[in-house]
C-alpha cells in the first residue's frame, strides 16, 4: 500500500503542478482500522485553483483500476480548493469525487455541493496522513460541532435507504457501526473508525446484540450463535433509535 500511496502522490504532483497544496489519507488507513481486502483508501486533495476540464480527464484516466490498480478495495478520492477548507460552508464545495476499484464500477461527480465534505476535512484535520504538502491543521479551519452532527444524521438517513443493500452494506455492520460512530461524536466529540465506535458503544451498553453482531461480522469473529446474523428489521430499529436520539 506504502508504494501505491507514493505513485499516487506522484501522480498529482505530476498532472496538477504548483496548482497541488496537499494530498492527505483518511478514512481507516488513518484510524489504524484498515482492514485488508476489506478496506477501500480514502484521499483528500487541496488544491489553490479550481480545476480544468483536462486536469479531470487526465486524472480519471490516470487513476483507473485499469491502468493503476489499487491495492485496497478501491480508491474514494475528493478534491477541494483551499478556500474550502479554510472557509466552512454549511455544504462545502468539491472540485472533483472520484471512486475506482477492481469491484467497483469507476464514478466521477462533477463540481458540487455536499455536506459529507464536512465530514471529510474534519477527519482530515484531526487525523490525516500526509501523502504530499504541509500538515492539514495548518490550514484547515475547524468545522463546528453542530454542522458535523447534520452531515452525520444526513449519513444515517442515507443508510437507512441502503440497508443490507449488496453493494454498500450486505450484511449490515457499517450501517450499524456509522451510527455507532455518530454516537461517541455525539456524546464525546471524538471521530472514531467503525470497529472502535462500536467498542465505544459496548462501553456504555454491554448487552447491545445488535452492535455486537455488527463486531462480530466486521472482525470476522464468530457471535456466540454462529447463526446470528443481522436482519433488516434489527438494522432498520437501530438506525432509528440513533436518529431519534440525535435528531
């Protein structure tokens, strides 16, 4: 992975020049949760200017499975300005989204508008690695509490349109898990990875089937009734329960 996140780097500076400020990986790979073969990598890029039609192309070309495979499974990567870093909006502008993977079925979003970009820099101010550029806390402004709290209830809403859905979440442990993340930001304003907001929610309930399920599925462990499995209706309550509680 250590050498794929190198080419990566390369890979910008080479495309994107002086117009580069910072490349960052978060998402697992920055909680040390990455899980491999299960994990995707995640990227964050800043850029000065906004950019061109080519700088695009050329990058979605560059980055394709096909033509740079990636190790994990699959890559997830945003790019923002710096003005959008350092200035938060309630739905933070994105210059280019992009996924690619060996299962994955590549996508690019044109320029938007989305609130789980608040998500994005305040992970990646609090946690992320440095691929190339200064270190995100240098410029990356704080994002404020509540408008964190709606772009994580907006994720759960989401989540409640994908359960057990078989690409995003088959047998729904991250359905379960996010919202268990949600919960310890909540509650303590921490931003956790999946397996560690579920062991934070044990902490506080220790008789939680459903979260324990959910551990169990993601770590591979066996629950104690190897038949346990974790229903659409069990999802869908506990998803419910957490909005309700936050919303």
């Amino acid at each position: 992975m250590d050498e794929y996140l190198h080419q990566l780097s390369l890979k910008f500076q080479e495309t994107l020049g002086n117009n580069l400020t910072g490349l960052y990986l978060i998402g697992s790979a920055c909680l040390g949760a990455y899980q491999e073969g299960k994990s995707d990598l995640d990227v964050v890029g800043v850029l000065f200017n906004p950019l061109t039609d080519t700088q695009k192309n050329d990058l979605a070309e560059k980055l394709d499975h096909q033509h740079f495979p990636c190790p994990a499974k699959g890559l997830d990567l945003v790019l923002l300005t710096k003005d959008a870093v350092a200035n938060i909006a309630n739905e933070p502008p994105y210059e280019f989204w992009f996924a690619t993977g060996a299962s994955w079925k590549q996508e690019g979003w044109e320029a938007g508008h989305a609130k789980e970009m608040l998500i994005f820099i305040e992970l990646c101010r609090r946690h992320g690695v440095t691929l190339f550029g200064k270190t995100p806390n240098r410029f990356f402004a704080p994002v404020e509490k509540h408008l964190l709290a709606g772009a994580f209830l907006e994720m759960l809403r989401w989540h409640q349109t994908k359960i057990l859905d078989a690409f995003h979440d088959p047998k729904g442990q991250n359905s379960v898990l996010n919202a268990c993340r949600v919960l310890a930001f909540v509650h303590e304003g921490r931003l956790l990875s999946k397996s560690a907001g579920g062991e934070w929610l044990l902490s506080q309930e220790p008789d939680n089937e459903t979260v324990k399920k959910a551990l169990s599925i993601r770590s591979c462990r066996d629950h104690p009734d190897r038949r346990a499995l974790l229903s659409e209706e069990e999802v869908a309550l506990f998803l419910l329960k957490v909005i309700t509680a936050i919303g």
